[in-house]
C-alpha cells in the first residue's frame, strides 16, 4: 500500500499548528498523511459552545453545534484555515478528518491525540484561540507559587473543588517550616472562573517531584509522582484539560538532577551503604557521632539567647515502632513495652519535630507528622532562620538500633530524650 505523507521541512503531524501571516491575522495549519489511492480526505470544521455553570461561570466544557464548512486536503500539501474561510479568528471551533473511499460510501472519521469533545453524533478536536501563541511569538506568563496561591481551594476526596478554612492564616508568620497549604485546585479554580484569561503561560514552583514536605516542593523525592499535598495526577490532568482548552500552556519547573533527604535513591543507600547501587550517586561522608545530613539546627550559629529555645523543643518520636518509650520518675527511659498498634509489615521512622509547632508532643506517633499543626509558634519571633527551627523529617530505622542507642547511651548519660541533643544521641545509627 503506497501511503503519501508531507515530509517537507516545517511540517508536523502534531494536530493543527497555529500561525500569523505577515499582517499579524491569526490561522491554523493542518495536514493528515492518508493513502490518496483509496481515500479522500475532508477536513470538517465545526462551531462550538462554552458551557456555564449554574453561577454563569464558565466551566471549560464545550457543545459541538453546527457545521460552519469541509475543506478537501491533498496528502503532500498542508492546508491553511483562516478568517477568509468564514471562521472567525477569536472564536473556539471543532474539527475532525472524514476519509472516504474511492468508488465506495465507506468513510471513516479520525481524531487527533489533545482535546476532544463529543456529542451524540460527533467527536471531534478542539482548538481555543485564546491565548494561543505561534512558536514565532511570545506572550505574559504568570508565576504561581503553589503553596500560597488561593490557599482558600482545596480537593476533596472525589477530585472536585471545595472551600477550605484559611482564617488561621491571618496569623500566620512565613518562616522557613511553615506551609499555608495551598495546591493546584486554586489554579484551577482561576482557570474555570477566567481569572488567568488573557495569560499564555503558567508558570509555578515544581509539581512532579512528591516532595510533599516542603512548601516549595523543589527537593526531589521521586520525579514520576506529583506532589500529594499539591494533587493527584488525576487532578494535574484535569488542569491541564481546562488549560488546553483555553489555550494557556504550562510551565513545569524543577531541580531534576538533584535529590532531597526523602528521595527514593537517597534513602536506598542510607539503607544498604555501600550496598547499594546508587551509592556513588551521592557524595557520602562516613562520620562517627551526630546525625549528619544537615536536618538538625546547628545551635552555634545562633545568639547565644536563642539556643535554649531551640535545644530544648527540636524533638522526636518513632512511628509505628515495636515497643513504646517510657520516662519513669528517675529520668530513665524504658524500652520493654510493647506497642499493641505495631504492623509488623510496615517500617518503622523516625520522625523530628518542632514542639512548639505542635499542639499534641509525645515520643510515640502512630502517624507521620505531614505537616505543623500551628500555623506560628506562641511567641510569633521565635524562628526567623532555618537554624531555629526544622522539618518534621522522618526516616525509617531499625528500631533494634534505636533501642541500643537509648540504653547504652541516652539512659547511661542521663541525656533528655526529648529534647534536641536526646535526637542526636538516640538517631546515631
């Protein structure tokens, strides 16, 4: 079978290609390789509508109405739609290819990978003028910080978007472990209510990393997952629908060739050492002592009137943990009882936190911290810098070590576990 297809320079199968001539009027290029031997090819263009929701609204859906016309494309020739056509340049319109063989009723109807809308009879493409920028011109990018970005929008567990309480934020101060909580639904929320018409490009801080722990997300965790805390791949693809629809293109950014404490291959190897197969991937300093990996504040880089604060509520407490930590009156603490929430199947961590950023501290959790419970400590100038404050990171351990490190050197030393040095001791493994 001898199938025709443009191979010239400039052309690509991509769906349509947007444009402007000379005189600065929009239109669009299309081109179908199809066998000219069997079939010929009609390029069918239809109106559209924008549907509203019930508070007028709209919602990023769209109606396919009436044909406005058929165009006959050649295989080796692309074909260029514009105003002159009778298609208005600033309205959205649907398209589809019909194919119709030779000497034959037979035809057969063809979409192209992007955005498609059906009706009862048809499906077909959709292209959105607004927007929409040629490879040859620019346009205004807006820059989203995700975390703080309509913090009021969240998901609910259907993917849909609901309010959320946000007047504890009036109080909140930004500092380096605080997280207003914001995520992609306050973009699409913007995007639905045509707040970002007008915008070719968005641009925010990283989506695909699963670093839910920072308000940045900028520290890799693994590179094929979104960040939970910002939304599903089942809510990005949702943005990206009522982007394309609209015509804005999306920026992602990131760190990609780093990786953050909580990223998949870090963890490997602090795991297995030299064990594992992504050990020279990292530059690793084998030190005896303290918990090295920069997670901890340094208290000798603060006035001397701020260390107390910080070396007395930096803290910790095991997560799904065998046993269950004990102070008794003698300051000794005890191992021996058993946790009767303890999966066996599950690891155990590590978690460290900041006390004062807790309303509940305890030594045993049966959860990850995910996030501070308080959006600012008591005393709203207690953490200005990242030495002041840390984290909540945790880190799977083998519980058996930690044990050890609390009898030989926590309760032997009379060190307060639940303080900061108490974390360094009890977190050499």
């Amino acid at each position: 079978m001898k199938v025709h297809s443009n191979t010239a320079s400039g052309i690509n199968f991509e769906g349509y290609k947007p444009f402007k001539n000379e005189v600065g009027k929009k239109g669009y290029v299309f081109s179908y390789p199809f066998d000219s031997e069997k079939y010929e090819c009609c390029l069918e263009v239809y109106k559209v509508r924008e549907l509203k929701d019930k508070d007028g609204y709209n919602t990023g859906n769209y109606s396919i109405g009436e044909q406005y016309s058929e165009f006959k494309l050649e295989p080796s020739a692309k074909f260029t739609l514009n105003g002159s056509h009778g298609i208005p340049d600033d309205k959205p319109f649907a398209y589809r290819y019909r194919l119709r063989e030779k000497g034959g009723s037979n035809m057969v109807y063809i979409t192209e990978a992007g955005t498609v809308i059906k009706s009862s009879r048809h499906t077909c493409n959709l292209v959105s003028p607004n927007g929409i920028q040629s490879s040859e011109t620019g346009g205004s990018m807006k820059l989203c910080f995700w975390d703080t970005y309509a913090p009021q929008f969240e998901y609910d567990k259907k993917g849909g978007i609901q309010k959320r309480d946000i007047e504890h934020l009036k109080s909140q101060v930004k500092y380096f472990s605080a997280k207003a909580g914001g995520s992609l639904a306050g973009l699409e929320k913007s995007i639905e209510t045509g707040k970002l018409n007008g915008y070719s490009k968005i641009i925010g801080t990283p989506v695909f990393t699963d670093d839910s722990l920072t308000d940045h997300a900028y520290w890799n965790k693994n590179c094929f997952q979104t960040a939970q805390s910002l939304g599903s791949i089942n809510n990005y693809a949702s943005v990206q629908r009522k982007m394309f629809a609209k015509g804005i293109n999306f920026v992602n950014d990131g760190a990609f060739v780093n990786e953050g404490l909580e990223g998949i291959h870090f963890k490997h190897v602090m795991k297995w050492g030299k064990e594992s197969p992504y050990y020279n991937w990292f530059r690793v300093r084998n030190e005896d002592g303290y918990l090295t990996l920069g997670v901890l504040p340094d208290v000798n880089e603060l006035p001397k009137e701020d260390r107390s604060a910080v070396e007395q509520n930096i803290s910790h407490c095991l997560v799904n943990s065998p046993f269950l930590i004990e102070e008794k009156k003698s300051g000794i603490y005890s191992t021996d009882k058993k946790n009767p929430y303890y999966e066996r199947t599950k690891p155990t961590y590590i978690q460290i936190y900041d006390k004062r950023l807790m309303y509940q501290t305890a030594l045993n959790r049966d959860e990850r911290i995910k996030t501070y419970d308080k959006s600012a400590p008591d005393d709203p100038f207690a953490i200005n810098n990242r030495q002041d404050s840390v984290l909540p990171y945790s880190f799977e351990i083998d519980p058996q070590e930690y044990k050890d490190n609390v009898e030989n050197i926590i309760n032997k030393n009379k060190i307060p576990l639940d303080t900061l040095k108490g974390t360094k001791m009890a977190a050499q493994f």
